[in-house]
C-alpha cells in the first residue's frame, strides 16, 4: 500500500489518540446555570372524548392556545396526535411539581373545550401507527424521509428530565454513573403494557418499539468531553445527523443546554410519579457531581450488564429480578429492593436540594404500584382497553391542589 492508502485505510483516531484533533470541541453552556436546577418534557396523547381513540387534533391545539402566556411551552410532536409540553427552568423538585400541574391543567382544560381528553402513558393501549399522521414540519418529514418505517411506526410517548451542570467533564461522568440507574427509572416509569390493541407481556413496550431507532439505547461510555465532541463532529462531518439532538440514547448530554437529559422513561401517567422520578434524577445528578468533585471514583459496569438490566425492567416492571451490581452478589434481587437502598443513599442530597417532600413520592409509588400494574389490572377486569385508555386520561387529569 501507498503511504496515501494507509492514511485512507487507517485514519488518525476520532479520539485524538494517536493521531491529530479532527475537529473542534462542541460547544456548551456547562457552567452558565445554577446546577441541578431541572426542566422536564412531557409527551401527551391527544384523545377523543367519547372513544378514547388517539385524534389528529394538534393544530386545533396549537390554534387554541395561541396567544396565551403558555404557548411557547406546548409544542407538536412527529405525530398529529401527540402534544409535549416544557416546564420553564425550576429549582426543585416543587417548583416542577408545580409547573406540571399547571401546564396539565391547562392542556387538559382546552382540550375539555375542543371535545377532546389527554392522556399520558408511554403507548395508547389501542391506537394503530398506520393511522397517525405526520406533523407538516421540515425536521419531522425528514425523519420519516431517512428512516422510513422505523420512524413511521413511533406511535410512543415519553418523558425527559434535564438536570443542569456545571462542568463538561463532570457531565460526561455522570452520564458514566447514571448507566446503572436505567434499570430503576425505566421500572418506576413503565406505562406501556399495551401495543396495538394487545397486552404484550412487558411493562415498557415503548423501549422496544424505540429500540429500533439508530443511536438509540444505552449511550456508549466516554472517557472525556474531547471524546464525546470528537465522535458527535464524525457524525456531523460526514452527514449521518444534522447535529447531536439526532442523538437518542436513553441518557445524553445536551451542551446547548448544559444539561444532562435523562430520556429512558415512558410518559407518566400521575403527575406525583412525574414529579417524584424528577426529584430522583436530581439528587443522583448531585450525588455523582459531588464524587466526582470530590475526585472519587464514580463505579461503571459493562455495557452488557446495565442494558440486561435495562431489558428486566422493560419486561417486568417493578418486580424485575436484576443483577445486583453494586453489591458483587452472584445472585439477583428484586428491582424494588435495589431503588430502596438508593433512597437511602440519595436521601440527603434532595434534602439538601429542597426536593425531600417530593422524593418520598417514590417510596409511595412502589408501595402503590406503576401505571402498566394499574393498565393490567383494568385489562385483567374487563378486557376492555378502551377502559384502560379512559382511565389513563382520568389519572392524567386528575391534578392535587398546589400551594
């Protein structure tokens, strides 16, 4: 081979090792907000009042809250019957309980006036992605463009919680730290039971169904920012994404943010449960910021672990039998048990954090039990899923008094 051939076949590392810098460091915002301060986004079914069926009604939506001081906090989505909303940037973990209540309550309230409910689970137990629409946007048209039936098939719902911080480097370990997390927030989030009109046997459908999606699933682990930068600008420069946020791994750093975006879980149905998984995600992003300060070693497991993990809780739900990883136990354990002695552990930091109250939401939704346990039994009932579809919409609405 030519000295021209080599350099074609083997090519300077993307990493930076052994070879040049091939690119410029992604620019960020790391460092520019309060850390841990959070923001969530919610994805909602759009429902008919009568038959619960999923309705291509988002413009009527968009039409009837334009002009109100939330409208730049409701957005469309790749299907015209989908409806996400935005909290604004909040502190803690009740500023967010807060903000879903009002945002939920006046999602819920126009549709009430168009004729329509809202639900928010991670699939609609019934609805049919061969009769959805797609969104008339630019992004959303490409997307079906690229990737065809892979994206004209994503009939699913999810909820993503950005969690400031304030150090790039910092960012990428905790990314690395929360891998063993993806287990728990998925069983605690699980609302999809049902796809195309049939139980699955899972308690996350969605995972699957999105698991389909190039760059999605677990993220790789990365040693450090100029790594991460260096792989998003390969894919740039060669024209596989248009930038990063064509990026779904289940956990991902946004730099325009300067946030890390946790995107494993499935819509949730009760704001509390919402509000509840926020305040978990915020004080694991304080715990692992803080090793990392503290120059501890943050612990990472085999790529092949976290994601069989990942896979138990999809099936299971709640009464996952995991690996233990933290523990080095041969033998597995319940999921439940697992979340518990992370309370435990994280418990300070939301107190700390001013998010405690909303913390111990999670201990009162293992004791109560996920949306697809409650999805289930309804189905279990009656074997009716146009029930399970209305009691999702009534779960969704019914909304506490906030003080």
């Amino acid at each position: 081979m030519t000295t021209d051939e080599v350099k074609q076949a083997f090519p300077p590392s993307i990493t930076g090792k052994g070879g040049i810098h091939t690119g410029s460091v992604l620019d960020h915002t790391f460092g520019k907000s309060d850390p841990y301060t959070l923001g969530v986004e919610e994805e909602y079914q759009l429902l008919d009042g009568e038959t619960f069926d999923l309705v291509q009604h988002i413009e009527t939506m968009l039409a009837a809250v334009s002009g109100h001081e939330l409208e730049a906090r409701i957005n469309p989505e790749l299907m015209q019957s989908v409806i996400e909303i935005t909290t604004p940037v909040c502190r803690t973990a009740g500023d967010v309980h807060r903000e879903l209540v009002k945002l939920r309550g006046f999602v819920t309230g126009i549709a009430r006036e168009q004729g329509l409910r809202v639900g928010s689970a991670g699939t609609h137990p019934f609805g049919l992605f061969e009769r959805q629409r797609i969104t008339a946007k630019d992004r959303y048209r490409a997307l079906i463009d690229r990737m065809q039936y892979i994206a004209r098939r994503e009939l699913i719902f999810g909820m993503h919680v950005h969690v400031a911080v304030d150090d790039p480097e910092k960012a990428i370990q905790v990314v690395n730290g929360l891998l063993p997390q993806l287990a728990p927030l998925l069983a605690l989030s699980a609302s999809s039971p049902f796809w195309r009109g049939e139980p699955t046997g899972l308690a996350s459908s969605r995972q699957m169904v999105f698991s389909a999606f190039p760059r999605s699933g677990p993220p790789p682990r990365f040693r450090d920012y100029s790594d991460y930068a260096e792989v998003v600008g390969q894919l740039e420069r060669s024209g596989c994404i248009a930038d990063y946020t064509h990026i779904w791994w289940d956990i991902r750093l946004h730099p325009r943010l300067g946030t890390v975006e946790i995107r494993i879980c499935d819509a949730v149905t009760r704001v509390e449960d919402a509000v509840a998984i926020a305040a978990y995600c915020q004080a694991l992003v304080k715990l692992l910021s803080e090793r990392f300060d503290a120059g501890e070693r943050i612990p990472s497991y085999h790529r092949i672990l976290t994601s069989e993990n990942k896979w138990l809780a999809a099936r299971y739900g709640l009464e996952a039998p995991v690996m233990d990883l933290g523990s080095g136990r041969r033998n597995r354990v319940p999921l439940t048990r697992v979340i518990r002695r992370t309370l435990a552990v994280i418990e300070p930091h939301a107190r700390e954090l001013g998010s405690e109250r909303e913390l111990e939401g999670v201990s009162e939704l293992l004791a109560r039990g996920s949306s697809a346990e409650r999805q289930l039994r309804i189905y279990d009932a009656n074997r009716d899923t146009v029930e399970v579809a209305r009691e999702i919409a009534e779960a969704t609405e019914a909304l506490p008094a906030v003080v």
